[in-house]
C-alpha cells in the first residue's frame, strides 16, 4: 500500500510541477485532464502527509520517553503518543478506503427512471412522492433537475417518470437508489383504514457521452407528433413531440417535454444513449453478479431495498438494516444519511474482499 502512496505522491508533485508551466492554459483539453487528476488526488496526498507526519511524532515522543525521567513529562508525552497512534490508526483505515478503485462512473450526471409497481393507482401516487424526494434532495445539494419523461395520471400519480439530474458526483451518491420501493400505509381512497402495501421500482444510469456509446442511424426510426397532455396552447399545435425506435433492442422512447421538436430530440438521444449504456455495463458486470443486482424489476415485493411505512414514520433499508424514524423529512429529500450509510456498507465490504 505504501509503495503505491509514494507513487501516487510522485504522480502528485509532476502534476503540480506541469500545471506550474507557462501556458499550460493553451491547450485545454490537458489542462482540464490534469486539473481533474490533480483534484482526484489531492485528498488521497493531503491524508498520506498527515499521516507520515503522525508516524514521525510517534518516532519522536518514542525517543524522548527515553531520555525523559520527570514523571510529569512522561505522562505528557505517553498521553501525545497514544493520541498519535489513535490517528495513526484512522489515517491508516482513511488511506484504505482512498486507494478504492473508483468507478469510473462516479462523477457523471444521472438518468432516474420511477416506475409505479404492484399496488395501481397508489404506487402511482407514491411514484410522484418519490419523484419529489429525489428532486428535492438534488436541489439541496445544489444539483439541476430536467425532466426527460413522464406518464401521469389524473390524481396526481404518475405511472413512471424519467429525469436527469446534472451535477458533480451526482451518481456516485445517486447509484444506491436502484432497486424496489415499498410503501407501507393508508391510501387516500381507501375508507376502510386498511393499510396496503405498494411498490416502485428505481432505476439509476449514468448519463452516457456520444463517445461511450455508438449510435448507427440505420438502428433507429424517428416518428415525430404532436405533443399530447397538459402543455399550454402551443404544445398541440406543432410536430414538437418525438419518439425513438431502436430496432436491436426494441427501446422506444417519446419525449415531449420541451415545446421545440430540437430539444425534444436531444433529450430522447441522451435518454437512449443512457439505456444503451446500461446495458452495457449490465453485460459487463453480469460476471461479477454480486456487484450489480438488477436494477429495475418487476416493482415485485420480494426484490426491495426500502420501506417507507407511513403509519408507523419509519423508513428502513433492508441492505444496510438502518432504521430511521423520520419518514417526513426523508421523503421532503433529507436521504443523506441513508446514502452515507450506504456509501460506509459498501467501501467496508471492499475492504473485507480487498484484504481477503
């Protein structure tokens, strides 16, 4: 491990040497590449100095001990070198973690795709709810929402509903969201006060650049409409409205949000280019099946990740079994903490299979 600190120190100083040059700035494309692994690498040298500094402190208390025979000092400096060794530990454990291999996914923006599962118009309902956490936790963060998608009923609900959310990191944290939701509570149409039980199915891809996925123009047809549904007066009355076929895969995708049929276009491609991707990258972990359960499924109860039980206030993920007993702000978007403890599970089961 420390072999490849030092490496990695060396890497660190070179960058910072090269980003010193006169006119570095010209050529974008390096300076941009070099910023970014400067950026990636900063926490993982600021961590290693502190820590070859503690290990010097521990070498020092360890020598003056030594030469110490005043009791008081000694106290002073046992209590110093155990204080170094305690962080020494952390910095240790902080360094492991760092060295992670890192998806090379992590920084990109992400495609949500909220589809209502069992339960009819309730997880419709519960679908649109959970559409609102999301953006509402993306816009905390300081993260743009666009909606690509949507497929809405008249109460409120939505049957599934497909947006991107732009933002630095935005799938590193956003990635732990796929899978089934379940709610757990009364619904609003139900007068006998019986609690049901309905389910979402979330899907998270990152959104895929025209160089991580090649589209050919002979794959596809392009059918374009006017917009149907709730768009004003001027939605209805212009061909705005466009729906892709991808022939090898049979995805169809229809985008209407936008009033201009360009735009429309444009986000029917980046949402295609982002399944296609997935895809992809399904085929390429299917090898390594526990990395990557299936994301979206059937919305079938026996595949959940959460419950969100509303009688009760309790939210629970069943991965990590963290409980939490403050439904109403999760579902305002404060899901940080679940994240977080998702993010902890998952660099702790690397570690265990790392030093394995």
């Amino acid at each position: 491990m420390f072999d490849k600190l030092e490496d990695l120190l060396i890497r660190y100083e070179e960058i910072m040497s090269e980003l010193g040059e006169p006119g570095v700035s010209d050529d974008q494309d390096r300076f941009r590449r070099l910023m970014k692994e400067q950026s990636d690498l900063s926490p993982l040298v600021e961590a290693y100095s502190e820590y070859k500094k503690c290990r010097k402190d521990i070498d020092d208390s360890l020598e003056m001990l030594d030469a110490e025979s005043d009791d008081e000092m000694r106290e002073m400096l046992k209590e110093e070198l155990a204080e170094s060794r305690r962080r020494v530990g952390e910095l240790e454990e902080k360094l492991k973690i760092l060295l992670l291999p890192k998806d090379p996914n992590d920084d990109k923006n992400v495609i949500v795709e909220i589809r209502a599962g069992a339960g009819g118009d309730e997880a419709a309902l519960f679908a649109a709810e959970i559409y609102r956490m999301y953006v509402h936790y993306a816009e905390g963060r300081g993260w743009k929402v666009e909606t690509l998608e949507t497929d809405e009923i008249g109460i409120g609900g939505m049957k599934s509903v497909t947006f991107m959310i732009k933002g630095q990191g935005a799938y590193s944290v956003m990635k732990y969201e796929s899978g089934v939701h379940r709610v757990q509570r009364v619904p609003e149409t139900e007068s006998g006060g019986r609690i049901h039980t309905s389910t979402i199915s979330v899907a998270v891809m990152p959104e895929a650049e025209e160089v991580d996925v090649v589209i050919d123009e002979k794959d596809i047809r392009i059918d374009v409409m006017r917009a149907s549904g709730n768009g004003g007066q001027c939605v209805n009355t212009t061909d705005s409205a466009v729906r892709l076929t991808h022939y090898p895969t049979g995805i169809v995708i229809y985008s209407q949000t936008e009033k201009s049929q360009l735009q429309n276009k444009a986000k029917a491609f980046a949402l295609l280019r982002a399944k296609l991707y997935d895809i992809e990258q399904q085929k390429a972990h299917d090898a390594e099946a526990e990395m990557r359960k299936s994301q979206i499924g059937t919305g079938d109860r026996s595949e959940k990740i959460r419950t969100y039980n509303f009688p009760q206030g309790r939210v629970t993920d069943h991965r990590i079994g963290l409980t939490l007993y403050k439904l109403d702000k999760v579902m305002n978007g404060d899901i940080q903490e679940i994240i977080d403890a998702c993010i902890a599970a998952d660099q702790a089961a690397k570690l265990v299979k790392m030093d394995g």
